[in-house]
C-alpha cells in the first residue's frame, strides 16, 4: 500500500516506488535462531539445535545493522517439524525492548486476498462470476477517462490485468500520503473518493493487454462484496474467514488510529531517500485510504495459520481453488506470475512459494505458503525506507541468502 510514483506501460518493473527501490540489500548468513516469545540473537535455537533456520536468523540480523538498517524484524515460519519464531532488532527505538511474537502489526496489501477469497466464496455460491463485467456490480462507477466498466471483469480485478489507475501513484495522493502524512494521518477517505482519484487517470492499458498494480483493483472488490451481500466487506471477511479459522489476533480497523495490544512502534522515513532522513513514529494512522486493499492487522501466528489454510484448500471449494492459483505473467520470461490476491515465484532452490508483501507507514510484511500449506512464514520489519523480503524467502526456503531473482524481488515489493 506504499505509494509508488506513476508510471506508463505494462511491466510491473516501470512502476517501482522510491520505497522499493530501497529494498535491494542482499541478506547474509551465520546466526542463531531464536526462542519463541520476547526471542534474542544469542537466545538457543527454537528448533532443537537443528539449525533449520539458522540462515533466515541470519537474513533478518543482517538486515537490521548496517547502512539502511530498519530497527526491527519479526519472524515465523511452520512446517513439519513444528513452529519457528525469530526476531532480529527492536520494537521500540525509545524502550529498546525486544520483538513479540504476538506482537501485532499492519499487514498493508496482503489484506487482498482476504477480499479475493470472500469473492471466490461468492462465486461458488452462486451469487457472482468472475468473468462478468464490473457494470454489471457496480453500474455506472468505472467511467470516464477511457475507464469502462462493461469492458473489465471481476477476474481482471483480482489478478490486475484490468489496466485500471492505481490511486497511490495519483500525484496529489501520494504526496499526502508521503511528506503530508503528519497533517493527513488521521484523515479519512472513502471507498468512492479511492475510486475518483483513480478515473482522473486514463487506464494503464486495455483490459486483459498487460499487468499492472493496482490498489485500485481491491477497492472495486471490496465495493462489489459489499453490493452482493448488502454488508460491510469487513463483517464478510470476519464471518467468513477469521471466525471459521479462529484468527482472534487479526482485525479490520475501519478508521480506527489505534494499534491493540501488545504491539511495537512503527517507524517511516515517508520515502525519503536521504541517508539522515527523519525517522517518523508512524504507529498511529487512519487506514481508510487503504480499505479493501490494505488496512488489516494481524501477527505473524495468524499470518501463516490462514496461508496454511489457504493453500490446503480448506478456505475454497475446489473449482475456486484453481481459479485463485490460476496465474498471469507479471513479465514475459520470468518464473514469477500473480494469481488472484497472490503472487507465485520459484526460488533459486526450485522451491514454489505462493506469497504476498504488504507495506503501509513504518510497517513492511510478507507471508507465503507452499502448495498444500505445508511450509509457511511470515515477516514484519517495523520501518519502511530498507530490508529485503525477498532474501528473507530464499533464506528460510532454500537454506540460502543467495540474491534473489528479478521476478520474486519485483512481487516480493508489491504495496
């Protein structure tokens, strides 16, 4: 949910903000794992002394020392031999205290799948189809500027082949978001003002002709699931995924500033490329500009309990499964492809991970699953402006800091 600078054309690759610019360090390995709550580097490993996920201790620490260090990072990952959790760094520059494994944070646009999955149920109940025009949903809101409702699907939505203008790269907005955020932090927006921003702009491409993020996208779907049902997208998302998976730590604040307990601070450079840049205390914010594309909360526990759920099917009947895992190329001839709320990439070691990142101010996270949910991790880094998610990947499921590929790194910055 980061606001990115516009950009022209298909590739994913000319749509890079200055914040992912910014993550680009290569994590390095040799370092101890930690223990499961309040976890220190010199803590024992919380694997047996394994060294399972030695090198993903690693990854994180490297990534909170040096020049664009971010204070904090918080990790987990489950597979067959159980649960992991690491930390690297602090919670709170002013109290030095360590990072919780309960600690809850912002999650930014993983929340898209949790609107993907509520639209996919709908479906299977018979109540919409992916392939029908946005018109047909929405009448008369996707107009103007070239933009044509009855010309873009649902599906196109989902996956961001529908050519639609991303908002956060409006000028206007991204500067509000960025050096006006202490002014505009408590302001909020609605679902439709999201939507205009977006119809000032002429459509990337012609719906289905490339790939291009879109947070606009989500904020169509959570508009649609709130037309279908006739309640708010979030009661949909807590009645038909939080409550059924019992992920109590994971909220829908609305436009609620406040973080629940226990939590750390989260901090931002608000893109600021400048080594002395001013570090801001971002813990506070009004998520509404993100909505349905980015305003949930959770922990790194609830993150990988609902990837695991996810990719073993449990969430969706079999048809929609597909659908979710079916895929479009971000870029020809790379092995990283985004399906419908979820990106697909294979690692150096040839493993698949099926993943999303999500940044909002001061808060940066990725989860990902492998297919069947059998191998799942979850990150937070408590600042913005540095880290690498996608080393932090290849760490924890190739044994390996080696440098990611262009493909996962471009998908492992999506905001």
């Amino acid at each position: 949910m980061t606001p990115r600078t516009p950009a022209t054309g298909t590739s994913a690759a000319r749509t890079l903000p200055t914040l992912r610019r910014a993550l680009t360090a290569v994590a390095a390995a040799a370092a101890l794992a930690a223990t499961a709550l309040a976890p220190a580097a010199s803590a024992a490993p919380a694997d047996g002394g394994t060294g399972r996920h030695a090198a993903t201790q690693a990854a994180m620490e490297a990534q909170t020392t040096g020049p664009g260090a971010v204070p904090g990072i918080l990790g987990r990952a489950h597979d067959r031999h159980g649960s992991w959790h690491g930390s690297a760094g602090v919670a709170d520059l002013t109290t030095h205290r360590q990072r919780l494994s309960l600690d809850r944070f912002r999650i930014g646009s993983i929340s898209k799948v949790y609107s993907s999955v509520v639209l996919l149920q709908l479906e299977s109940e018979g109540r919409l189809d992916l392939d029908n025009p946005v018109e047909e949903y929405l009448p008369g809101v996707l107009r103007g500027n070239g933009n044509d409702g009855r010309r873009v699907t649902l599906r196109q939505v989902l996956n961001h082949s529908s050519g639609i203008f991303n908002y956060t790269e409006d000028p206007a907005f991204a500067e509000k978001l960025s050096v006006g955020f202490p002014q505009h932090r408590y302001d909020t927006a609605r679902p439709a003002e999201l939507v205009a921003t977006a119809l000032r702009h002429r459509p990337y491409f012609k719906p289905g002709k490339g790939w291009h993020y879109s947070n606009t996208n989500y904020i169509l779907a959570g508009l649609v699931i709130e037309k279908v049902t006739g309640h708010p997208y979030a009661t949909e998302i807590e009645r038909r995924v939080l409550r059924p998976l019992d992920l109590r730590n994971t909220t829908l604040p609305g436009t609620s500033p406040r973080m629940p307990d226990p939590h750390g601070r989260a901090y931002s450079k608000l893109l600021s490329t400048a080594p002395d840049a001013k570090v801001h205390d971002t813990t506070e914010l009004n998520p509404s500009w993100g909505w349905a594309a980015g305003e949930i909360i959770s922990t790194t526990g609830d993150l990988t309990r609902f990837y695991e759920a996810l990719l073993d099917g449990r969430l969706l009947p079999r048809h929609q499964q597909r659908e979710l895992l079916t895929t479009v190329p971000v870029q020809a001839q790379e092995m990283s492809a985004y399906g419908l709320g979820i990106a697909r990439s294979r690692l150096s070691c040839g493993t698949t991970v099926w993943f999303h990142s999500g940044g909002i101010h001061g808060s940066t996270s990725l989860v990902a699953a492998t297919r069947g949910g059998g191998h799942t991790a979850a990150f937070n880094l408590n600042g913005d402006w540095g880290g690498n998610l996608a080393a932090l990947l290849e760490a924890e499921y190739c044994g390996t800091a080696k440098t990611p590929g262009p493909g996962l790194e471009r998908l492992a910055t999506l905001r």
